[in-house]
C-alpha cells in the first residue's frame, strides 16, 4: 500500500469518526438543551375599558374632568414569562379621534392567580380636562390595542442579549357614552315693577317670565335675604322711601339667573291736616249770637 493510499483512507477515517461524534453531540444537545427553545406567542386578553368620567347625565359646566382605565391580561408561565405591552389608545369625543400619549398615562402592574395559574394584569389609566365644550348632546367612547410578547436569549454568537417574541396585536372598543352640557342659566325678564313711584298703600304686583324650567325661585329686596316664591306674587307693606329687587331662578342642574336690578319708591303716607279751631269757634259764636237774637226777638213778640 502506498503513502497516497494511506492518507486516502485516513482523511476517510476521520471523516467517519467526525459525523459519528456530530451525531452524538446533536442527540446529547436534544436530550439535555443548554439553550433555551424559543417560546411561542401567546395572545392577551382583550383589552378592557373602563370610562370613569364623563358619564351619562346633564353637567351644568363646560370643562369635564376625562377619566379611563384600560386593562390587559395574560396567563404567565414559570420558565416563559409574558407581558402585555399597549400599542395605541384612542378617544372619540363627537366624531373626531384623538391619540393618547401613553408616556404621559400611568401604568400599574399586578398579578392574580386563577386556576393556579399566575395572571399578570398591566392597566393603563388616563386623565384629561375637555375645556370649552358647547351646551347640548356629546357623544365620547375610547379605543385600545394591545400585544404581548416574552423574552429569548440570543446565542452570544448571535450578538447575545434578548429578542422579544411578539403575540398577535389585538383590540377592543368602549360602550359609547352620551352626555348633555347645560351651562347656560335661565333668562328672567319682563318684571312687572317699573321705575317709578308707588302709592304708599299700593299693594304691588310682581310677575315675570322664565326661558326654562326652574327648580326654585326666590326675589331679594334691598339687598337682603332672598324670600322664596312658587311663581307671581304680590308685595305690600313696604316702607316709604327707595327701594331695589332682584328675581332670581335656578334651572334643574344647578344654573342661577338673575333678572336686571329694579329700582322704585314707595310715597309718604301724607300727615292728617289739623282741624281749624278758629274757624270752629268763629261758626259757633255766630250760631250763638242767631239764637239769642232769635230768642230776645220772640221774646219782645211776646211782650
């Protein structure tokens, strides 16, 4: 056998030894991994929407405090851990959206077990203040996506460090929440009591119109207390001398109208003139003086 022969059959030698030891290298790797499989993606609950403010009633302002939770859940494994990322959140206010800048919201994470099964639930919470809204219907209802993803080791020869393996993105929408502004207070107009003056025994008619329905009404005189009426009323006894009223209303959310300041006088009662006791003597003496004139003429008759 030659030297050529020779290193022929070596070189296939050590071929047929390499892929022997390739192969019980690669059935030691699949029995006992020293790399970790790369997880699969898992997808996350829903998110749910939780609309704190507004709600469905009448505000009798036009700045509303805005107020939402969202929350994200997913089943967490002991070797695989997952978690929930938000990718956008959405509200609609009257037809037009706006996108939540989630690095200004506050983000809360906890976990619940269920089933012994550790639950870990990420809820976003936002807050905001609707400035300026127009009285009458508004419409508000928010939006919200979200994935989750767990964490793999890349191979220090690929780099090393983490990849996050990604779950499908999915999303849900709010119920929609219709509210009413009311922010304008009743008009009370068309008073009855004019600017001028009153007899002093004048017994006064108050009336006046309101634009809307209204939860109390009440009139302030001179400036004091406010006296509560059900509706038209009349004023009598006044004092002589100057005086101011105000009607005012309270509409059924809370909005105050007051009617324009009216200002009128009541006359002096005038003093009883003095019976003239001159006079009264002078008619007196006269009286006298015809009966005994009368009485001495009779008399001289007589005689």
């Amino acid at each position: 056998m030659n030297k050529q022969t020779l290193a022929t059959a070596a070189f296939i030698s050590v071929l047929l030894i390499s892929a022997v030891a390739g192969t019980h290298f690669v059935g030691i790797g699949k029995a006992n991994p020293l790399w970790p499989d790369r997880p699969q993606p898992l997808d996350p609950s829903e998110p749910t929407i939780s609309i704190l403010s507004p709600q469905s009633q009448t505000y009798n302002t036009r700045d509303i405090s805005l107020n939402f939770t969202v929350n994200m859940s997913i089943a967490n494994e002991l070797l695989t851990p997952r978690y929930v990322e938000f990718v956008s959140v959405y509200y609609e206010l009257d037809g037009s959206f706006k996108k939540v800048d989630l690095e200004t919201c506050e983000n809360e994470t906890f976990h619940i077990w269920a089933n012994y099964t550790k639950i870990q639930h990420t809820r976003l919470k936002f807050s905001e203040n609707l400035t300026g809204l127009s009285d009458g219907i508004h419409s508000f209802r928010v939006s919200a996506s979200g994935t989750s993803y767990a964490t793999w080791p890349i191979p220090p020869s690929r780099g090393g460090g983490y990849e996050k393996i990604y779950s499908k993105e999915v999303s849900s929408y709010s119920g929609r929440i219709y509210f009413t502004v009311d922010a304008t207070p009743p008009t009370v107009s068309n008073l009855s009591i004019e600017n001028k003056t009153y007899d002093y025994n004048a017994t006064i008619p108050l009336s006046f119109t309101v634009d809307k329905p209204s939860s109390w009404l009440t009139y302030s005189m001179d400036g004091q207390a406010n006296v509560t009426i059900v509706g038209n009323t009349t004023l009598t006894g006044l004092s002589h001398g100057s005086h101011t009223l105000t009607v005012y209303a309270n509409d059924t959310v809370g909005n105050i109208g007051a009617s324009e300041t009216i200002t009128f006088s009541i006359a002096e009662e005038p003093e009883q003139e003095p019976f003239p006791t001159a006079y009264s003597i002078g008619i007196v003496t006269v009286i006298v003086a015809i009966l005994l004139g009368s009485t001495v003429y009779i008399m001289k008759r007589k005689h």
